[in-house]
C-alpha cells in the first residue's frame, strides 16, 4: 500500500480514454463501478470539451456481482454499439471490474460486431496513466494498420505521421498545429495525425508515411517501435520543445528524407535567442529553477534553461518511472541528484529544501511553489483547467519557444525592480515581501520565512541560533533570494562549526558562496 | 451530444403516493460515495479520512476536490497495490502500517475513518476488523472508524450517510428521557449558527448538530432524542438514529422560506411552542427570504427544469423551485427515492411531473433534449456537452459546496439557478 494525497497520474484506463477521446469514431467499452464515470469531467470541465468523451461504463453494483456482470457487460457493449455506431471498439476493465476478473476481450468477440474489437490489458494495480496510454495506442495502432499501399513512394513529397498528442495532454493541441506547420514548411506533409482526431480508417494508413515524429515519447514511443519493427517505417523522437532542440529536430528531419533545412534553419521565427541575448534579460542569469515533471517536458527544459535561458538546474525530476534513465542522465549531466517519485511530498520537500527561485512544473509543483512563495510555470501535465488556455500556446517548434520564454519570464522579478528591492529594502512600500509588481499583491509571501522555519527538521541546523542583528540583515534580503541566504549560511556554519550565526557569517557565506 | 435514438433497457413505472415513478436500470453518471469526503473533512475539524482503494479512488477525490490545496487536505488514498491483493494478512499489516505513519505524521487528529472502496470490497479486506484493531492500539488519542464509499454500494451523497451512520454507535447514550434536538446531515457552520438561534429563540435548547465541528463533542442520543433530517439523503444514518431511541420529525427539506418554516414547525410542534410565539419568531426570517427571492422569482418563473439524478436533492429542490420559484418541472431524476424520508415532499409536487429514480444516461439525455428545458442540472461530466448543444445547466455538484439551506440562503439558493439564465442572456456572443 502507498500513501497518497495527490497524484501526478490516474489509472492506466484514465490513459485509454484520452486516446479514445482524442479519437473519432473509436468508442471504449469500460467494465467499471459507477464512481469511475467522474473521469468525464477532466474532458469537459478541465479541458472543456464540447462532446462527452465516446465511453461507455457498465456501472456494475454490488447487487450484479453475485448475479451475472459479464452479461451486464456485453449489453453494455452492444447497446454502445447500436447507438454510437462507432469504426472500432476497444474494451477493458477499471481497477475493480479486473478484480472480477470477466475478460471483457473474450464476451466481446463473443458477440460478432461487424467492427475491430480491440481488448485491452492494463493492469490497474502496477501501472498508470501514460502507461495505458502508450499501451492503448499501441494496441489501436497494431490492431488496425495495414501494410503500406503500393503507390507509396508515387508521391512527390514525403510524408510523416505526427504520433502521441491525446486529449487532456499539455499543450498538444497547438503542438500539433505547430509542428505541422514546421514540417509542411520543410517540404514534410503529414500523412496521419494520431490518436490526436484520427479515425480507425486513418490508422489503417499509418504505413503510408515515410517516417513517424514521435511527439511524445511516453505515449507513442511503443507504437513507434512497433511500427519500425513491422514496417521499417523509422522514427524521429526529438521532442522539438525550446530553439536548439527545433533545430536539431528540423536537421534529422531534413537528413531523414533529404530535404534542405536551410531555408527553415535560416528564417527561424523564434525570438527567444535574441530576448535571452538582449540586455534586460542580464538578471535571469543564474537564475535557480528546480524542474519535475512527465519526462518529455522536463528533459526539454533542464537544457532550455541552461542553454537558452542561462539559469541554473538546482533539481530535477519525473514522475515517469518509465523514463527514469534518460531523466536521471541528463541530472548527472546537471551535477544535480534526479529525484524520481511520484509522492508529491518528496517534491515538496526536495524544493524547500533546495529554495530555487523558479519551479517548472505541473499543477501540483504549482501548488508547493505558491505555497512557498516561489515562483513557478507549468510546463507538464497533469495541469488544470487554467492550462489549457484560449490563445494559442504551442511548446513545441520556433513558436512554442517564444511561447515558454514569456511563460517562464514572466513570474520572475524585472531585472531593474530586483536591484531597487535589494538596495531599498526597507522602503515602506518597497517591503521585502513585495511580490513582482507586474503580478499584483499577494498574500503569500509572509509564508515563505514562516516555512523557512518550519524546514529546520535536521538537528544539525536545529542547534544553530541566529543573532538577532544577523536576523535583521537576514530580512533585509530580499525574499526572492532569502531562502537561498539562509540556507548557504547554515551550510557555511555547520561546516565551519559556527554555532551562533551573526551578521558576519552570513556576509562570510554569501563571499563564500557568490551571488 | 448525440441524437436520440432508442434500445429497449431495464425500466418500470411502478407508483409512490400514486405518483408514477420511472425506473431505470442503466448506465449511471454519477459519483460514488467517497466524493462526500471532499466536504466532511472541512466539516469535522479532527478527523481524517483515509481510503483504502486503488489509484482511481484518489483520482477521483482529487478530480472532485479540483486540486484546490490550500491547506494538507485530512484525507488520503492508502493504494492498494499488486502485493496486497496477494495476501490479505499482508494487506492488514500495510495498512497498520501506513496509519501509524499517518497519525504519527498528525497528532492533532482524534477521529480516523477507514473508507472502504470498491476494490477493497471485492477483495473483502474487513475494514471494520481493522478499525476495531486500530481503535484498540490508538485509543484514547485517536478513535478508529470505517464506513463504505464504493461506487458499488453507494452514489455521491450516500458516503455522508455512511459516514455519519458509522458515527451513530459512537454516540453517548442520552441519560433518561429528557428531551433533545437534534439536526442531522452536514450543514454550512453559519447555517448551523442561523438555526441554532432560531431553536433558541423558539425556546427548544438542548440542540445538537451531527456531525460536530470536532470529534470531541458528539451529541448524545437516547428515547428522547427527536431528530430533524437538514438532508434527504441520510437513510442509514436514520436508521441508527432509531435504533438508539430516537424519533424523526416528519418534515420537508428547510429550502426555501416554505420549506425551512415547516421544517421549523416540525420541531416547535414536538416542543409544544404556541403558534404565535412561532410566528413571531420566524416572522423576520420568513419575510427576508420572501424579499429576497422575489427578484429571482422574476428569472425564475415559467422557466423549465430538468433534473438528472445526482445528490438526492432533487425532489426537495424541485418543490422549491417549482412552488417559490414558480419554475415549470419537466422531469426530475433522483439516484434514490427515499418515500419516507420524502413523505412530506413528493406531495407538493405538481400533477404532471416525471419522478425518475436510477438511470441510464443515454436515454435520459434523449428525454432531456425532448422535453426541451431551458436549464438542466446535471453532474459535472454532462454541464460542458449540454451547453454546448445550447443548453443551459447548473451543476449540481455546487449544491453540497454551497450554503443552500434556511431563510437567509432561499435567495442564494435560487441565485444558483437563476445565473446561469441571466450569463446566458448576457453574453451576445
Ligand atoms: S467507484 Fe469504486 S473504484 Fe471507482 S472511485 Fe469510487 S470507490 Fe473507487
Ligand atoms: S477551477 Fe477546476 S476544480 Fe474549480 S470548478 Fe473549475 S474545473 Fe472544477
């Protein structure tokens, strides 16, 4: 058993509906208790979709479980069947209908519907959500793709198909506006986009493509292979997420189906490189910025943060057990320890712990910062209905750059406000617990010093007492470094053993430390 | 959402107080019982609720409880994972050892519910046994309880009447036969503040509310306890209640300024209070709700409505609106039809309208469109298609979050509905 407040993913089957849902005519048949239906609200309230998401619940009670569930079942599935007329059915067990153990698969090929019936396994009590989602896909895409057709290579251009946006995931529908565009230009159609709006009729054409984009690698990475494995189609699996990561997946692209990237390279429509280079954004150097999130998301910015931004990765981690290596690479590559959970304490912990200045991560990350007094964007899924905002705000290509440079920017103290705070601290309106004032007032600030405090649990730091002039110096910092002081001076004094810290040490630490 | 079309599924028309109801035995939409911990851990101030489920029980909390964390939530899903389904001595031992970790974690709470699930239940981990094993190791700090939240024996709001029923026994038995009040079903803390003055200035004291705000002040109960119900949906709770000796007040739901006054008078009748005394007393009360509800009345009036069955509150709101509200009933769906318990609401209903007990969602949605109302209340899952078809909702789950009971909430109650007819008329987009 494990303990959980939050969590960053759902059920697998949660996964199998955002590729149902982000299909057309594909509808899903779940074995489940009536509770389970709660998870139509994240496809119309969280992402405000205009259509129920194509799932049908068989809504089995305690009553039909000494009687008969699986005849519940295959009413179930064809009533579904008869009203919604779907191309394909797919068809599983929530948590509980596994307990009962009725192979959905077998009672619905029992019942000879004149369409696919894909069943599917996912085991509710070791995996989760992207998991089911890469697995359903998977599934749908080996069920129902056929060999290429002949003419495949009659085509003057060459063709892709853009695999992994689902419903309900971050940003994927401008990402797949985004990239087409990059691609088109590049002289690349796009020959299927899926689950993303594909119908069972076009994953039947997935093989026609030249090559697959594997958007997101949690969901489409296993599909991909297949496809390599079946039909010698390759993959890309660059994510194009921030300027350098666009250009090296523009430049494979290019090699891939040799195209010119120039012209795309040449005219790059990104403003991130020349904002980051300008004067103003002197100030973010160095900025520190803990990252977590699905591991797509935070491998893409660990390196725009360092590479395009200039900050500095304190941390980094993922919920994506699945892709624990390739974040825990890239955080040895940072010199920083990956953090691989998905209990959201570790996370909180592991920021007041660390104090960074800038936390990219989901809605729960949003959460601990805000609680923090820290500042934060979400770059990651699970996010709220906020993120899915009304603008257009792709992650993904030269515009998504420019997109996550404002989003990131955006939070943090304007480079001027940050010096006149830091030599005017105790301006009556200037306070040290002002917030950027771009952002309004508010209250959480005064939060920040009070879980400084509460962060003492290690005995060491316990023992070490604070002058009560250092503690006057200490506030005179402004809040958005405050953390980071007292922290370093802690350090400082426990490796030096200074048991009383006073004005002195703490200038010592920040000498010792720099900035 | 799709067109109607039609298959044959399980549905009856059988007859309650010679009124139709539809039957109807099909895929439902709603919630299951442990999304009432979304509000009874705000309520009762010293307790946690710990759900011993899957990782779809937690999702379902959090998706219900919108990830708004302001403060630690008091409750948690304890995930029961592919080890525990192995061996159930092992799954005891799991879960004594995640409670330990949990109240070792937070001294200040005294009352632990364990929340069964369905999972739990299927794989029949007795959580009772435990709560009774667990209770032995912590009391006197902490109290250890267990009810059933699963979606296979319970809908939505039927998790506080396990809840609460789970309390019952707890409760200290009332020495001899003096007389008590008491009110049953969660209710906002200012409301709770509004009918205790009521009860005081009616002259009936010896008042008590369940649930407590704290675990440390449970009302005690016994043969001269006489109970008011503040919700329709506490059967089992009521049940425990008269085991233990205490009566019910026949009485329909305090909404509206009709309501709330017989449910009153339910109470000042059983304490013999003189007609005018009454009178007097709610007299203030009963104006302020008129006068208040008057400019929803406007909005209100001719308006149709169509209930899906979602938190039991239907009947009593339907009668509200209906008779105060003068709104036009098309047909109001209820996960469960408590007869008794609605003894003195389905009544008042007009002649005409479609009582609906369960559900099957698709046909019902099929009637929805036909009976072409011009506001539908619904779960959260059906509000966004509905209006996007240009239909007009109002979701019912706001009906528990919200303040909706008594005189000085009638209009606030009514303002639920009425705004989303006037955002409608509003936006000229
Ligand atoms: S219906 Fe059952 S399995 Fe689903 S969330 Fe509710 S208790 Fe958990
Ligand atoms: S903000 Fe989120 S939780 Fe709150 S009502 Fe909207 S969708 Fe629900």
């Amino acid at each position: 058993m494990q303990l959980t407040l939050w969590t960053y993913e759902g059920p697998p089957h949660v996964g199998a509906m955002r590729v149902a849902t982000a299909m057309r005519d594909v509808h899903y048949v779940l074995h489940a208790p009536q509770g389970d239906t709660y998870a139509d609200l994240l496809f119309t309230m969280i992402e405000r979709r205009s259509q129920r998401p194509p799932v049908t619940y068989t809504t089995f009670q305690a009553r039909d479980l000494g009687a008969d569930t699986a005849q519940l079942f295959q009413d179930a599935v064809r009533d579904a069947y008869e009203r919604f007329q779907p191309k394909a059915m797919i068809v599983g067990a929530s948590c509980t209908a596994e307990l009962i153990q009725d192979d959905p698969g077998g009672l619905a090929d029992a019942l000879n519907l004149p369409i696919p019936v894909i069943p599917l396994e996912l085991p509710s009590y070791q995996r989760k959500e992207n998991w089911g989602a890469a697995e359903t896909f998977y599934y749908i895409v080996r069920t129902l793709s056929r060999p290429p057709a002949d003419d495949r290579n009659g085509r003057s251009r060459p063709t892709c198909n853009l695999l992994g946006a689902t419903a309900l995931g971050f940003r994927h529908r401008d990402d797949v506006n985004e990239l087409g565009m990059l691609l088109r230009q590049l002289g690349v159609d796009i020959n299927v986009t899926a689950p993303w709006e594909a119908t069972p009729d076009d994953i039947a054409r997935l093989a026609d493509a030249d090559f697959n984009v594997v958007m997101y690698p949690e969901i489409a990475d296993t599909a991909a292979r297949w496809l390599e494995r079946t039909y010698g189609q390759p993959y890309v699996a660059i994510p194009p997420i921030g300027v350098s990561a666009t250009r090296d997946f523009v430049k494979e692209v290019a090699e891939l189906v040799d195209v010119d990237p120039m012209p795309v390279l040449a005219d790059a429509a990104s403003r991130l490189p020349w904002y980051s280079r300008s004067v103003d954004s002197t100030y973010l150097t160095g900025k520190r910025v803990f990252i977590f999130g699905d591991a797509t998301h935070v491998l893409a910015a660990a390196r725009i943060a360092r590479e395009e931004l200039a900050f500095e990765v304190v941390g980094l981690g993922t919920y994506s057990r699945e892709f624990a290596r390739d974040v825990r690479a890239a955080a040895r590559e940072l010199g920083v320890d990956a953090l691989i959970t998905d209990d959201y304490l570790d996370v909180e912990a592991r920021v007041q712990e660390l104090q960074p200045e800038l936390v990219l991560g989901t809605q729960m990350e949003r959460h601990i910062a805000k609680r923090q007094g820290i500042a934060c964007a979400v770059i990651s899924s699970p996010v709220h209905v906020q993120d899915f905002p009304a603008a257009y705000a792709p992650q993904m290509g030269f515009e998504g750059a420019n997109a996550i440079f404002d989003t990131w920017v955006h939070p943090l103290m304007m480079g001027l406000e940050e010096h006149l705070l830091g030599m005017f601290s105790e301006d009556f309106e200037f306070h040290n617990d002002a917030t950027p004032s771009h952002l309004g007032g508010s209250a959480t600030r005064g939060k920040a010093a009070a879980a400084e405090t509460e962060d003492e649990s290690i005995a060491d730091v316990e023992a070490l007492t604070w002058s009560p002039d250092a503690e006057k110096t200490l506030s005179r910092i402004p809040f958005f470094v405050r953390g980071k002081a007292k922290r370093n001076t802690e350090t400082f004094a426990l490796e030096r053993g200074i048991a009383t810290i006073t004005s002195e040490t703490l200038y010592d630490a920040k000498a010792h430390f720099g900035r | 959402m799709t067109p109607p079309t039609t298959t044959g599924a399980a549905r009856a028309i059988t007859n309650v107080d010679e009124r139709p109801v539809l039957r109807e035995r099909g895929q439902r939409e709603v919630f299951c019982g442990l999304t009432g911990i979304v509000w009874m851990h705000r309520k009762i101030q010293d307790a946690f609720f710990l759900v011993v489920g899957s990782r779809t029980c937690a999702h379902l909390i959090q998706s219900a409880a919108g990830v708004m964390i302001f403060a630690e939530p008091r409750f948690a899903t304890a995930i029961i994972g592919e080890r525990d389904l192995a061996g159930l001595a092992d799954a005891n031992e799991e879960l004594d050892r995640e409670v330990g970790k949990l109240l070792a974690r937070r001294p200040d709470i005294k009352l632990l519910f364990l929340v069964g699930s369905c999972p739990s239940e299927v794989i029949k981990l007795d959580l009772s046994r435990a709560a009774e094993r667990l209770s032995r190791q912590f009391m006197p700090d902490v109290r250890v309880l267990n009810y059933s939240g699963s979606g296979i024996e319970t809908t939505f709001t039927q998790g506080e009447d396990a809840c609460l029923a789970s309390l019952v026994p707890e409760l200290p038995r009332a020495a001899g036969d003096a007389r008590s009040l008491l009110v049953v079903g969660a209710l906002a803390d200012i409301v709770e503040d509004q009918f205790r003055q009521t009860f005081a200035d009616l002259g009936i004291d010896n008042v008590d509310f369940l649930p407590p705000r704290l675990s440390t002040e449970l009302p005690s109960v016994g043969p001269g306890t006489r109970y008011l119900l503040a919700q329709p949906f506490l059967t089992d709770t009521s049940q425990a209640l008269e085991n233990n000796g205490a009566t019910r007040l026949s009485a329909p739901f305090p909404f509206g300024e009709e309501g709330t006054t017989a449910w009153l008078r339910a109470a000042a009748d059983a304490w013999d209070v003189p007609e005018r005394h009454f009178n007097a007393v709610t007299r203030p009360g009963r104006d302020r709700a008129k006068k208040a509800m008057e400019r929803y009345r406007e909005r209100l009036a001719g308006r149709r409505i169509f209930f899906f069955p979602d938190s039991q509150l239907e009947v009593p709101l339907a009668r509200f609106l209906s008779r105060e509200m003068g709104m036009e009933l098309t047909e109001v769906g209820t996960p469960y039809l408590h007869k008794e318990h609605l003894e003195r609401e389905l009544p008042l209903l007009p002649a005409g309208v479609c009582v609906s007990e369960g559900q099957d969602v698709d046909r019902q949605i099929d009637r929805c469109f036909a009976a072409e109302p011009d506001i539908v209340v619904c779960g959260l899952g059906l509000a966004n298609p509905f209006e996007a078809a240009g239909v007009t909702t109002k979701w019912s789950i706001e009906l528990l979050f919200t303040p909706i009971h008594g005189y000085e909430q009638a209009a606030d109650c009514a303002e639920l509905f009425a705004r989303p007819l006037s955002r409608r008329e509003a936006l000229a987009i």
